[in-house]
C-alpha cells in the first residue's frame, strides 16, 4: 500500500497498532515473531474490529489481504475515518502519509480522551 520508505510504513502499523495496545508488535525492522503468530491465528484473543483493524495493518505493511472495504466501513468511529484518510494520504504521496502521522500522534497522546479497541 505504501511505496514509502521502511520507516513511515514502521510508524504507519505501529501507530495503528497503538489504537489496539499491540504496538510492541512491530519493530523498526517491522513485524515480530508475535505479530506473525497473531496472524497465523487469524487474530487470537482479538475482538472483530481488532480483527479488522489487524488485517489493514499487515496491507499497509504489502501483505496481500481479502480485507472488504465493508469491513473498514464498519469500524467505529475515529477508526473508520483514521483507515480512510490514511488511504487517501497513501494516494496523495509521502508528504500526506507524514501529516497523516503527525495528526494520529496526537490522538495517541496520553492525555488523549480517545479509546482503545477493546
């Protein structure tokens, strides 16, 4: 999905990871062992919307996925529209995906008000 360099795609999946507090998942040289094995396990102790969320990460990362675009729909809210404007950012270039980034570090403050997936 992202033809940026290892770095932002790193930061891009460990951001979203962070929604899910499975950010130790990925390193700066991208998937762990752990992260394979969850997937493997078609997401173990993940709730769908991880789930979800999980399988958009491992795309983001250049897996092939049979993800439906429905199934990103269905994510509540800011998730769905944090998976969509991501997308656009990808399309829009590197310097997109960077605001992107700045703007969902932000949310990941913290003092943030903005829930985890459970």
């Amino acid at each position: 999905m992202l033809d940026a360099n290892l770095d932002q795609r790193v930061q891009v999946c460990k951001a979203l990871l962070s929604f899910m507090e499975y950010g130790h998942l990925w390193s700066a040289e991208g998937p762990t062992a752990e992260a394979k094995k969850y997937l493997d396990q078609y997401g173990g102790p993940m709730s769908n919307v991880q789930w979800t969320l999980y399988q958009f990460v491992w795309h983001v990362w250049g897996r092939p996925s049979e993800l439906k675009v429905e199934s990103l729909m269905q994510l509540p809210e800011p998730y769905g529209e944090l998976v969509t404007s991501l997308m656009h950012a990808t399309k829009t270039g590197s310097q997109a995906v960077e605001a992107w980034l700045s703007r969902v570090k932000g949310t990941l403050d913290p003092e943030s008000k903005l829930r985890r997936l459970a």
